[in-house]
C-alpha cells in the first residue's frame, strides 16, 4: 500500500512526533522537509498533506510538479488561506470582514465521507467560542463539490475537486489533523480522512 | 534608516505585511530564503515576525548575529526557536491554554513591568495579552517588559514574555514569545491586530530614530534573571 506524505514547515508544531499523533500514528505518514520536494517522487503517495504552516511561495514555484502529481492520480489534502497559488485552480483567500458568531456558523452543503457523522454544530463552537473553523472563504473551481461553507454569505470554506485522475481536498481554516485531540463528533475527521484517501479505487 | 521584516512565504506573514493595514509602514520585505548579507545592508531594525522556518534561522543565525553585533536591532517574535540561535535567549515551554479567559474570574497572569517603556505609548498594556506557549528567562541587564509568574504546576519559576535587552549583544535584541503575525494574518484574534497596530509603529519610529532613549536606570526583576556566578 502507498503511503501518505506529509511537507514538514520547521516550526515547533509541525514536529513529526506532534504531528503523527494528531494523524492518528497510523504509520502511514512520511515526514519530508518541503525544501526537499525536488527530490521526492510524489507519485509514490497515496496522498500530501500541506498544512496552513507551509511556506506557499515556495511551494507555489512546485505547482506544475503538484499538478502533474494530481493529473496522474494523487491526492492533495491542503489547509489554511490560498496566498500563493500552488494548486492551479485556487485563486485568493477572501476574508471575513466585521463578522459575528452568525457569520461563522458552518453549514454542511453537501455530505462528504471524511465529514460523515461530524455536527456542524462542533465545527462551528469550540467551547462555545465560535472562529476556529473558517474566517473566510475561497471561490470554488469549477467541478468542486462544496462540502462547508460558512454563515449567510455563504463562503466556502471546505470543497472537493478532481483534476485528471486525481482530487485535491481543501479546508480553508486551520489544519484538519488538529481534530485528532478531539473529544466530540469531529473526532471522526482524522480517521475518515484516511478511509477517504485509501477507498480510492 | 530602514525598518525590514522577514516574509516566511505563509498565508499568514503574506497577509500581515503585505495586507493594506501594515504594508506602508515596512521600508524593506526579504523572503527568509533570499536572505543575504547584502540584502540588509541599510537596514536599522530587522522583525523576525512569529513562526518564521527555524531551520532557515539557524541557518542564517551567523548573519543574523553579525548584524545585531554591527549596532543593528533585531526583533525576535515567538514560535522561532529562538533559544537555539538567538544570544542570550533561554526558553521555558508550557502548554497554552487557549481559554484562560473563558475560566470563571479569569484574570490575565501578566505583569506590566515598565510601563515607562517607548513600547507602551504604543501599544495598551492590555493589547500584549494573549495565550501564550511558554516563558523566557531574561539575561542578567536586560529589562523585563512584560512578565508572568511561575507556572502553577511548577515547570518554570516564571519569565519574561517580552523583554529589551542592550547588554548580551553589541545591539539591542527585543525578544517575545507573541505570535501576532499568524494570528493578525489569519484573521483571527483581534488583540493581535491592536498589537501590530501600535507595536509596527513602534518598530517603524525606532528605525528612524524617533524613541527616545530609556532614560530611567535599567533593573531587573532578580527573580526571574540568571544568577549570578
């Protein structure tokens, strides 16, 4: 079975020890600093995860080498705010201006698998705090299935789409495996993350 | 007289300095991997902004210590492993509590202690209180800013979360463990935009010369410094 890799940022959070447990310690994961991208052969994953950590300039000069990676069956799980484009079809991070605890209430638009089972309610509130989740949105590309969005504006803050043969799953917040400490239903995102990526046919 | 700030290539260092709120107010911008010598040649006080690649800084360090030790300020945020490249710096982790102000009575443990300090004409006492991850022990000489007691599960005998310090070095090293540019740049968190708001101006009028000096005598909280030997 291929494994899944993840870009390590060189930040205190982004430890592999710290990291692998949010993921679950499934001993999936390869941990590779980005700046060593040009010497991995992407096609030997099952999938990348890109944290919200990373530096996008950099990686925004691998997007044709990411692409390639998607076309020919990868998958790509990214987090955070789009500011450099290193996946061709993302444009820009629009963020919330002014917003209230309405204007961050997620909403599910269509059901997702690494969602299953997940209340919107505790992607919306964490200790009653709502924010966490999404404060912003990105415009879809055409052919994505929008999975969140969040409040009456409607922004899109999680979506899903295929290029050639693979797919790219995209959360526009900060990084999924942080639900990996989880205690409530959003405890499932970690796990069914990676059913998703292995029931892959 | 030139203020410059490191850029991480994140969503977050790309907002916060490139966003319309900050971008007037940086004189230079250098992406941390085309760091050079020359590239800060002019330059008076550099921000090494929070969460900046560690492996990079301690890969620049040798130029980042040459241009402190040349007279220069150097700004060092939180989350930069700052203890491993940074003179002087000893650090002390702690869990964050991120909800500290959603406990019953929540009081902020933080302790201005040099309300006299340029920073403060800037920056509201109560706009440097956040979570934070952990404590620094400020070198014998430099002046505490901003302190917080011992951890009550005993892990440090308190420290420093901001401190100014003009004696371990040829220049002046201002050391924090705030991280404001990942939370202003992610939208999140608005007592970090009311930070950079004053604290970037702070940093701009210091790199032109406009702060005054500190003029009261310098002291340190014996406590929270090195012993002596």
């Amino acid at each position: 079975m291929k494994r899944a890799l993840f870009l390590m940022y060189g930040q205190p959070e982004g430890g592999m020890t710290n990291v692998d447990r949010q993921l679950g310690n499934t001993g999936l994961v390869d941990f590779a600093d980005l700046y060593e991208l040009d010497a991995l052969a992407l096609p030997d994953y099952a999938a990348v995860f890109v944290s919200m950590h990373v530096d996008q300039r950099y990686l925004a000069t691998h997007a044709d080498m990411i692409d390639r990676y998607l076309r020919q069956g990868g998958t790509v799980v990214a987090n955070g705010h789009i500011a450099y484009p290193f996946l061709r079809d993302l444009t820009a991070f629009t963020p919330l201006r002014d917003y209230n605890v309405d204007d961050l209430r997620v909403k599910r638009q269509t059901p997702h698998p690494v969602w299953d089972g997940v209340a919107e309610l505790e992607l919306t509130f964490r200790r009653g705090v709502a924010g966490f989740y999404g404060r912003g949105g990105h415009q879809p590309p055409a052919g994505a299935t929008v999975v969140h969005t969040i409040g009456a504006r409607g922004l899109t803050v999680d979506f899903a789409y295929p290029v050639g043969r693979g797919r790219v799953l995209f959360h526009g917040g900060n990084d999924l495996w942080q639900f990996g400490n989880a205690k409530d239903t959003t405890a499932r995102i970690v796990p069914q993350l990676f059913e998703w990526i292995y029931a892959k046919g | 007289m030139t203020l410059a700030v490191l850029d991480g290539g994140t969503y977050y260092h790309h907002e916060t300095i490139n966003g319309e709120r900050y971008r007037h107010l940086f004189d230079r911008v250098m992406y941390v991997r085309e760091l050079t010598p020359e590239s800060l040649a002019g330059v008076s006080v550099l921000i090494v902004p929070d969460r900046i690649n560690a492996n990079l800084l301690r890969q620049h360090a040798a130029m980042l210590i040459d241009f402190v030790q040349a007279g220069h300020t150097l700004i060092v945020l939180g989350e930069n492993e700052a203890e491993t490249w940074v003179p002087g710096v000893k650090w002390s982790p702690r869990p964050t509590n991120f909800w500290w102000w959603l406990e019953k009575d929540a009081q902020p443990t933080q302790q201005l202690v040099r309300p006299e300090h340029d920073l403060f004409r800037h920056v509201p006492f109560q706009d440097t209180i956040w979570h934070f991850h952990g404590v620094l022990t400020v070198p014998r000489g430099a002046d505490a800013l901003i302190v917080v007691p011992p951890d009550p599960e005993g892990r440090d005998g308190g420290g420093a979360l901001l401190y100014d310090d003009r004696v371990t070095t040829r220049g002046r090293l201002i050391v924090s463990t705030l991280d404001p540019f990942y939370h202003h740049g992610s939208n999140f968190m608005p007592a970090t935009t009311r930070f950079l708001d004053g604290f970037l101006v702070w940093a701009r009028d210091t790199a032109n010369g406009a702060n005054a000096k500190l003029d009261s005598p310098r002291r340190s909280i014996e406590r929270l410094t090195e012993p002596s030997n």
